[in-house]
C-alpha cells in the first residue's frame, strides 16, 4: 500500500509540475568543479520514483558535492540534472537533510518548530500556520516517533532523535525526493538502527531517498542501488555488483580491508585516509 | 522623599518625557532586531553598521549646518543603509572573509567620519553627541520618526517572521524551499541599519551594539523558544532604558552610559541565576 502522504491534493505552491513516466532522478554527464579543482566527472545515473540510492566513496569523492547539486544548491559545470523531468531548482520537493554537525544546536526552537519550517514556503508570507499545516506537523513527528517530544528544545535532543527531527521536516515538507548527508555519523549502534528502519519506511510512502555513507556493510544491506564514487562514478548497480574488489580498490586504494566472514560476504572497512574531507559549503 | 515622588520627579521635565518615551521605544526595538543579531552571530556587523554612520552625519553637518537635526537623520539612514546592503555584497561574494570584509568598511568609514567632522569648527561637542547619544535632546519631531521608523521594522519582522527564522536558523532549508533567501538576508541588514538609525539619539554610535546584543541576549538566556526570546529581550530594553534614564538623572551619569550599564546589570543577573543556562542551575547540577 501506498499510504498517501497526509492528503491527496499535492499543493505544490510554485514548484516545477512533475512529468509523469519522467525518472525521479536522471542525472547525465554530470561535472562540477570546487575551488577551480574537478570534484565530480562525468556522473550519469537514473534513480526510478520510490527507490533507495546509496553513495558511498572515499573522504573527497564528491558525495556532499552530488547531494548539493541534486537539491539544486550548487551549479554543475557540465552535464543535466532532471528531477521528475525539470531542473532541480523549480522544485520545492526536494528535502535536503544536512549533516548535524552543521547545525546550531542552541537556537531557541523547540522540535516542532523546526519541523513547521519545512511548509514555510506552502504557508507563504505574512501567513501563520493553518489547521492543515499544523496536522502535517503532527503527522510527521509521529512517523518518526517524536510526537512526545514535539515541546522539547533542540539542544535536548540525542543524535538519532535529531536526525529524525530532520526527516520529519523533510516529511512536513512534503518532499518526494529525500536527499541525506552521512545520517549515521556520530549515531551509537542503537540510533543507527532507528535512522536506517526510517529510511526504509519511507518506501512506503513513495519517497525516492538518495543517503551518502560511509558505512559500505549498511549501504550493501540497506539500499536499492549503490553509487560507489571516487569523483567519477566507479559503480552503479546492486551491491553484488558495485562492490567488487576490483571497484573498490579503485575507489579506496590501499585504504581498504576486505575479509570473507563465515558466510562467505565480504566484510568491508573503510579506513577513510584518502584526501581531504568532502567539501561542506 | 517617597518612592511615587522619586518616581514622578523627573517626569515634570519634558525634555524627561521625551527621552524616556524615546529610550523605552528604542530599548524594545533594540532587543527585537538584536535577537536575530545574536543568533546569527552578527554582532560585529551591527556594530560596523552603527560606527559607518559617522560620515554620513559628518557630511549632514557639512551640508546643513549643525542646526538642522531632521536632515542629519535622513543623512545617517542614507548612509547606515547603503553600508548594510554594501557589507551584504561583499561578504557574499568577497574573496576576505566576512569579518574582514566588516572590519575594512567599519574603520575605513568611521575615520572618513573622524576626518569630515575635524574639518568643522568646534567639532569635539558634535562628535561626543554622536558617539554617546544626547537622549535628553530628543524632540517631538525625533519621537515621531523614532515611531514610524521603529514601527516599519517591527511590521516588517512581524509578516515576515517565518522566513526570517529560516534563513537564520538554516540557509540551506531557505534555499531548497526556494524562498528568496538573498533578499531575506539583505531585508535583515537594512532591518538592522534603520534600527541603529532611529536609535543613534539615544545611546549614539558607541554604545549601540550593547543595546542590539546585550538585552537579546539576557533573554537568550532566559527564553527556550524564539517569540519567548523576543519579548522577553523587548521587556529588558525597555527597563534598561527607563531605568538608565533614571539612574542617570539622580546619579548625573551619561544618559548612554546609564542605560547599557542597566542592561548590562541585568544580563548578569540572568547570567547567574538562569533556570536554564544560568551558573547557579549549573552549580546545583554538580
């Protein structure tokens, strides 16, 4: 079952009209530059609606760079990005969930707060938030399992439920496109769990989720596709066929280690010291 | 002498009325801007933008003769304006960093100003006036565009509240919503520019950053949610005014001087004694 997400009416207030039978996500020939250096080359892939994408690389392969111009807050230099048939800067469906690190934890915003400001741009200006808004809200921080705590102060929250808070937003925001930078960083082993059960709740909902990683073993076991990266695009496929040891030494060099566990899959450690960090701007 | 009569005293004068009416407008005003300032770490920025507005005055002096006060305000909108959206420029698309972009503009136009006004005879009691505010010289004139000015800025924060949190909570969210994130941004320094305009009078370009930062943030500590921080800061500027001015009648202090030091007083206090950030919670906490 598709449940609808809150409604059936999609009021989308001056966002780019989707294109039906148009992929989610296609993205062709891609290139950008960071700095005047080349930080992604000629990155093509096709993300049907609905589907889960992984990308994964090296520390600098690009994966903040990709996210940022998929959410349509950075130019490529070359190549096209289409999200449901249009430039990702006509939409306002696109949910862009930023690392928590970037994040100024002490602002005096409560939970639910934060999750309104994801209809910001549906409420429009001089407006206050209207019985439906407020009932999205709700819905949201009860799909992430928040509602008890919608009163609390940001700052009061642990890792995961901030991650959530997030997601919620991206929910309130009606996005249809989900777009998340390295979610588990910095989760303990529980809150990782409840990020990713998350993640692959929103199948459900139709949601196309597109999550940069570093963690290979979750991407391989969690995601539909896996984008392996290293600036060009190494592999695009199913895990069985992305991370093969010829691809990931290409993407990870020396940096790797791979041993076969009991049950014959690969167990994958990246050691992550290769090059410098993604470039967050 | 009673309490009432201590009270009711000062308030025979007019010039009394008048500058309590004008630091009570300007106190509250000061704590709604300077929440945003305080959350967006724009302190130093607000504080260039207060100090930037001595050439513009300067060039009023020149221009007008020092009689004329109605032409020095348009003077120093002009100006405290063109240098916000100027700053907004450079530091958008400078290759120095923003703080630096900030300090440049904020010495180079506060010399300029120096410069201008040393040319004018008898400059030194101008120059006093304007760096450390004159509040007992404010008109009926002044307190109307005090109110009309004043009042704009709050209009514009109250319909625009929603975006303005956004763009200074998270740009990026501004930008994925596809909200004009780059006008907001510029809105809040021409908001931030005719704030220190209307209230150069009061506490003048050298204590103005304390009443933008130093109320917000009292109630910074104090306030969990934003609207909370807001009236809480407005309700601290606007003690902070009526008392300095007290404290500066019966004390002879610097009208300015009196009001911050208020201000001040009461930051620590919250500082100390804040339920939630405040030493003492910690103190018990350990």
């Amino acid at each position: 079952m598709t449940a609808g997400r809150f409604g059936s009416i999609p009021s989308r207030r001056g966002g780019a009209v989707h294109i039906v039978d148009a992929p989610a996500v296609a993205v062709k020939r891609l290139s950008a530059m960071l700095g005047g250096r080349p930080a992604l080359l000629d990155i093509t892939f096709e993300l049907e609606e609905g589907r889960q994408l992984a990308i994964v690389g090296p520390n600098g392969a690009g994966k903040t760079t990709l996210l940022r111009i998929l959410a349509g807050l950075l130019s490529p230099s070359g190549g096209d990005v289409r999200i449901h048939g249009h430039g990702p800067c006509g939409h306002v469906c696109i949910a862009y969930v930023p690392q928590r690190s970037g994040i100024d934890w002490r602002f005096p915003v409560t939970v639910g707060d934060v999750v309104m400001m994801g209809r910001v741009q549906r409420i429009g200006p001089a407006r206050r938030a209207g019985v439906r808004d407020r009932h999205v809200v709700r819905e949201a921080l009860a799909a992430v399992d928040l509602a008890d705590l919608a009163e609390r102060q940001i700052e009061e929250l642990s890792g995961g439920q901030q991650q959530r808070m997030f997601i919620a937003r991206a929910l309130a925001q009606e996005a249809d496109l989900i777009l998340l930078d390295e979610p588990l960083a910095g989760l303990d082993v529980h809150s990782r769990a409840e990020v990713l059960d998350l993640i692959a709740s929103l199948r459900d909902r139709g949601v196309t989720a597109i999550v940069a990683l570093h963690d290979l073993g979750v991407a391989a076991a969690s995601f539909d596709v896996i984008l392996l990266l290293k600036r060009r695009m190494v592999g695009y496929g199913r895990a069985s066929d992305v991370f093969t040891e010829m691809h990931l030494r290409e993407a990870y060099g020396s940096c790797l280690h791979m041993a076969e566990d009991a049950s014959g899959a690969f167990v994958i450690h990246d050691t992550a010291c290769s090059g410098g960090d993604d470039v967050v701007r | 002498m009673s309490f009432v009569e201590w009270i009711v005293e000062p308030l025979r004068y007019p010039f009394m009325v008048r500058g309590l009416t004008a630091a009570a407008s300007v106190g509250g005003l000061c704590a709604v801007v300077g929440a945003f300032v305080v959350l967006r770490g724009m302190a130093f920025m607000g504080d260039a933008i207060a100090h930037s507005v001595l050439p513009g005055l300067a060039a009023g002096v020149l221009t007008a003769g020092r009689g004329d006060r109605r032409i020095l305000f348009w003077w120093a909108l002009g100006t405290a304006v063109a240098v916000a959206l100027g700053i907004g420029w450079v530091s958008e698309r400078g290759r120095v960093r923003e703080d630096t972009a900030i300090g440049i503009v904020f010495a180079g136009m506060f010399a300029l100003g120096i410069a201008l006004i040393s040319t004018v005879r008898g400059f030194a009691v101008d120059l006093v006036h304007f760096l450390f505010g004159n509040v007992l010289g404010v008109s009926n004139g002044d307190l109307i565009l005090i109110g009309a000015f004043g009042g704009a800025v709050l209009l514009a924060v109250l319909l625009l509240y929603k975006e303005l949190v956004v763009v200074s909570f998270d740009p990026t969210l501004a930008r994925t919503l596809r909200l004009p994130a780059s006008a907001y941004r510029y809105l809040l320094f021409v908001l931030i520019a005719v704030t220190v305009v209307v209230s150069l009078q009061t506490v003048g370009v050298g204590l103005m950053l304390a009443m933008l930062v130093v109320p917000a943030s009292t109630a910074y500590l104090l306030a969990r949610r934003l609207p909370a921080m807001i009236a809480i800061g407005s309700l601290f500027g606007v003690l902070s005014g009526v008392i300095g001015l007290y404290v500066s009648f019966y004390a002879s202090v610097a009208s300015g001087a009196a009001i911050v030091l208020v201000a001040i007083g009461f930051f620590f206090t919250a500082l100390l004694l804040s339920p939630r950030r405040g030493a003492l919670r910690r103190f018990q906490r350990n």
